[in-house]
C-alpha cells in the first residue's frame, strides 16, 4: 500500500518519528503489539520498523527511525529526504514477536530498541496487568520517549542511560526466576546476548527477544544437495549448497515474497509439511522451532534429504 507521511519530529538525538496516514483518509490494517511494517524506499530499498503508536487508533501508524551511519542509506533518506507529505510504499503489518498472555512482565530495551515495547506497556496497563520496564541507552538524550514513558508509568519504568549510570546491571534488575512471568527484550546484539545468560536460569519459554540484524548461526547441519518437495506447484527441486532455498523454489515457479533475506524479518515464512527443516532464522523460539511446522525459505535448510513444503 501507499501511505502518506502526515508528520515527521525529532523525538531524540538522532531519532524521528513518522506517522502514516492513507492518502484517502481510509482505515489502516489491524495490528498487535511487537507487529513490524516495511517502508519501500527509492530504488527498492525495503527497511523494517516496529510500529510503536496506539493500536487502537485506527488510521494512523506510527514508527520511529534511527539514524544508522553505518548502514545502507535507509535511515538517511528517511531523516534526510523524506517529508509531511511525501508519500511511501508500506508492506505489513507483521508480527514475529506478540506478546503472549502472563501474569506479569519484564521489558528490556536497548536504545531504539524500545519501539517494539511500547504498545506492548500500553497494552499490559490496559489489561492492569503488573509489569516494568529497564530501558538502557547511550545518553539521556539519545533515548527517544523516555519523558513520556516517565510520565505516564512513573516507578514501572527505570531509565539508566549509560553516561550516567554505566552499563545495565541486567542481573540484579531480573532477580530470581519467576514463574509466570515473561521477560521481552529489544535492543543490539550484545544486550540480547547478556540477558539471554542472565535468563538461562529461568523456566523455558519465559524469554522472548526481537534482533536488528541476523544471530550468529552455526553451520549448516548438512553440506550437501537435499530435495524440496513443492506440494501444491506439483514440482521437486534439488538445493545444492550455494543456493538458497528461496532461491531454488523461486526457479522452480514459486511464488514467495521475501524482503530481508536475512532469516530477520519474517516475510518468506513457509509452512513445511514433512521433513526436519534446519532453522537458521533469528525470529523462531525454540518451541516454535521445536515444532518444525514452518520455515524461512531465505536462510533456513534441511537437516534431511527431503522437505516437503506447503508451496
Ligand atoms: Fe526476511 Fe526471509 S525474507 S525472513
């Protein structure tokens, strides 16, 4: 769809914040909490942002945008170039990362992190449910809406930007393990990394993460060709080591949209009928990889000869 940026306004350093509106003044898709929407940018450029407004306002969708120098230009065109009035290719929403019920919560945020745990608070204070929030960042000022969230929740949320207070003392913020309770965290690599050490203790599932960039990954559990089976097209691929199995499909005449191709965003999710599919995403929780019912054709392989996909 194309939507129309109604505003765009410094919310930190080095952070904007869009709101979209459809052209026409038309209601927008439903959304939940942790859902994503991916801007199309000139030349094809597709950038994923968690929506982080009100759920529960129909016609506008909200997102906020840091500004990655190292990265691709995606960022810098939407800081740089894009406009109030300009108008932007939106895919979604999709979301990888819901907030599934508990009985209370404990959100960590990285920086930008943030915007995905957002509707989820408001969520969580709609349903009076008990929760707090550890949000971490560079500098006071470079933590987009930590006034508001301040101001709103009070003693729920702690902010400890990094040049004050130095790193995050993760361990003593989760305290014991907790039954019934779900910790939800976003931010860089390194923080996920360190709460997902300080979570190892906790019962399984209690933890659920949502990354920027691609995990690390082992190699792949096999190294030589295996056979795609595509149920509906009636067709059976061979996919050899250097091709991707989105790729391999895609010659066959699948149809699969894909954006990222980096197992991180989600669109290329396939459902798998048969066989052991080697997940190499960084959306999948162990249960849901456990249940080996669905895969990311971009990154994900097979751990046997054959796979039979729903395709
Ligand atoms: Fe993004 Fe496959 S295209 S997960």
């Amino acid at each position: 769809m194309t939507l129309e940026v109604s505003a765009k306004e410094d919310v930190a350093e080095g952070v904007v914040a869009l709101t979209l509106v459809h052209p026409t003044g038309a209601r927008l898709a439903d959304w939940t909490p942790g859902s994503h929407v991916e801007l199309v940018l000139p030349e094809g450029t597709v950038r994923h942002y968690s929506l982080c407004g009100n759920r529960w306002d129909a016609y506008t969708y909200r997102i906020a945008v840091l500004r990655e120098p190292q990265g691709h230009g995606g960022s810098a065109y939407v800081h740089d170039v894009l406009r109030a009035g300009d108008r932007v290719g939106v895919g979604g929403p999709r979301n990888h990362f819901p907030l599934v019920p508990s009985e209370r919560y404990l959100f960590i945020a990285g920086g930008i992190g943030i915007t995905p745990l957002l509707p989820m608070m408001h969520q969580a204070d709609l349903l009076g449910l008990e929760w707090q929030l550890l949000y971490g960042g560079r500098s006071r000022a470079a933590m987009a809406f930590h006034e508001e969230l301040s101001a709103a929740y009070g003693e729920r949320v702690r902010i400890v930007p990094q040049d004050e207070y130095g790193p995050l003392d993760l361990a003593s913020w989760l305290g014991t393990p907790r039954p019934g309770t779900r910790v939800y965290c976003c931010g860089p690599a390194p923080l996920l990394a360190a709460v997902e050490a300080d979570c190892s203790g906790w019962p399984r599932y209690s933890l659920r993460t949502e990354r920027f960039t691609a995990a690390d990954q082992a190699a792949p559990v096999r190294d030589t060709p295996f056979e795609v089976d595509l149920r509906r097209t009636g067709r059976t691929v061979t996919v050899t080591p250097d091709v991707s199995v989105l790729d391999a499909v895609r010659r066959a005449g699948a149809q699969v949209l894909s954006s990222c191709e980096q197992g991180t965003c989600g669109t290329c999710l396939t459902p798998v009928l048969q066989g052991l599919p080697d997940h190499r995403d960084s959306i999948l929780t162990g249960h849901q990889r456990a249940a080996n019912d669905c895969m990311f054709l971009c990154v994900s392989r097979s751990c046997g000869d054959r796979l039979v996909l729903d395709l």
